[in-house]
C-alpha cells in the first residue's frame, strides 16, 4: 500500500531510529535524499526513540555527519518523556534517585530535578527513575528497592529488553527494571515505547492529531504496538529487528509493511 492511499494521507510523520535511520554508524539508505523526499511532500517530521542514553544534539550531530539537519525540537528519546512526566507531577522539581546514564541525567536536571546516582541517595526522593545503565550494579539495585519499597513512585525510561550491536542482541533498559522490580516488588510507570506518552509528547510538539500521523519502526513489540496505542497509523520497516513474517502475524497488523523507509516514501 502507497502512503498515498491511507486515509487520511499522513501529514506528519514519527520516526524511530536505529533500524529505520541507521544501523550502527552507517545510514540505512540516502538519508539526505529520504529528508529531502519528506520535506517534498510537506510532512511534519519527529525522531522518537526508546534509547535513554543519549542527548537530542547527540542525534544531531550524527544526522549531520550523514548530511541532516533538523531543528532540536524534532528529537525526543525516553529519558526527555520520563522527565516531562515527572514535572507534571512534580512541576517544583526535587532530588531524585536516578539510575541512567548521559541522557537521563541530562534530561531529568533540564527539567529542573536533581539526579543523585550510586551510593549518593537522598532521604526523602521524589521518584526513583531508571533507564539502561551500563554502569549498572548490585548497589543501585539495593538502593532503588529501599526507596520504592518505602513507598518512593517508580517510574522508568523504557522496557526494551534487548537492543541491537553489531556484536548481536545485548541487555537493554527492560533488565535493568526487572532487578529493580525483582527486589522492590513494583512496576515502574513507563514513559517510552510503547506506552503512548512519548507519542503523545511528539504529536504535541508537531501540532499534529493521531489520525493524520504515521509512526514508522522497526520493532512490533514498542514502535508499532505504541503507535497502535497513540492511536496514530503504523508502518513497520524491514531495515532492523522485524521479519516480514512476524509483521503479518502481528494482531492487529502494521498499516504498510516497507524494506526499508526509502522504498516506504517511493511508493
């Protein structure tokens, strides 16, 4: 099925990624051509992603390195959706314990909160907040169970279980919480994929409704089952984790199954 002929035609578009974009440090296509093509049809263009690692000018810098630019509004990861969930709740900000990396801490401090990290636990936390940590270890798993289990809200990035390396499928954020859970007994309040608040945060920003907007990943089990949730159309490309055979066995299907995004905005 061509973009063409969804009803209504999308007019904005929610990007994931790694998978879609790019593989690694190699760019899944011509990405300055798949841009040029989107810019072409007038479509409103986001960059979600699950990864809670990094800083929007992080994905910036190597959109430019593959001959992109886009504005720092158009990039949302997890760490910036947890954190926005947080100063709804919290909007006078506090000390939170935090177990992430650069793009957690970054985001949660922008939002006017004061990560503490590893043996540096605060007395009376406003939230625990977890993402991937590769720096992850039995001390923060015992100090995020003592805080939720005295009643501290927890709350988490994303669930990916898994993420993609050139070395294969490695741990991702989803094993960090399940020690954290294991030892505290809770489930966090998820703030990525594919929950539909980061979706919701990108639909916001573009001033784009569900209905005329199509979420493109390659991942069933976050892209498309959040955009499904968001409401928004999905399109699920064959550049990353997904097999085609797992796409049409998906319930209820993608919207458009593509290769890759080049051929999705051919067609």
């Amino acid at each position: 099925m061509s973009l063409s002929r969804l009803s209504p035609p999308p007019r904005a578009l929610i990007l994931d990624m790694d998978g879609v974009l790019w593989r690694a440090d190699h760019p899944i296509g011509d990405l300055p051509g798949i841009f040029a093509r989107i810019a072409e049809r007038g479509l409103k263009v986001m960059l979600v992603t699950n990864n809670s690692t990094r800083t929007p000018a992080h994905y910036l810098e190597k959109l430019r390195r593959f001959g992109v630019t886009l504005q720092p509004w158009q990039v949302l990861n997890s760490s910036l959706a947890v954190a926005a969930m947080l100063h709804e709740r919290f909007p006078d900000g506090g000390e939170v314990y935090a177990v992430g990396e650069t793009g957690l801490l970054s985001a949660l401090t922008e939002a006017g909160f004061t990560p503490l990290t590893g043996a540096r636990t605060p007395d009376a936390p406003l939230a625990v907040v977890a993402g991937m940590d590769h720096a992850f270890d039995y001390e923060k798993i015992a100090n995020a169970a003592r805080l939720i289990r005295a009643g501290c809200p927890f709350y988490a990035t994303n669930p990916d279980r898994t993420y993609p390396t050139p070395q294969g499928l490695q741990p991702g954020a989803g094993t960090v919480l399940a020690a954290i859970g294991a030892a505290s007994g809770a489930e966090p309040v998820i703030a990525g994929k594919p929950q539909p608040y980061l979706f919701r945060l990108a639909l916001e920003r573009m001033g784009a409704a569900p209905e005329e907007t199509l979420v493109v990943g390659d991942r069933l089990e976050t892209d498309i089952l959040g955009g499904q949730h968001a409401g928004c159309k999905t399109a699920l490309v064959l550049s990353g984790v997904a097999t085609r055979e797992a796409a049409e066995a998906w319930r209820p299907p993608p919207d458009v199954i593509a290769d890759d995004l080049e051929t999705l905005l051919e067609s």
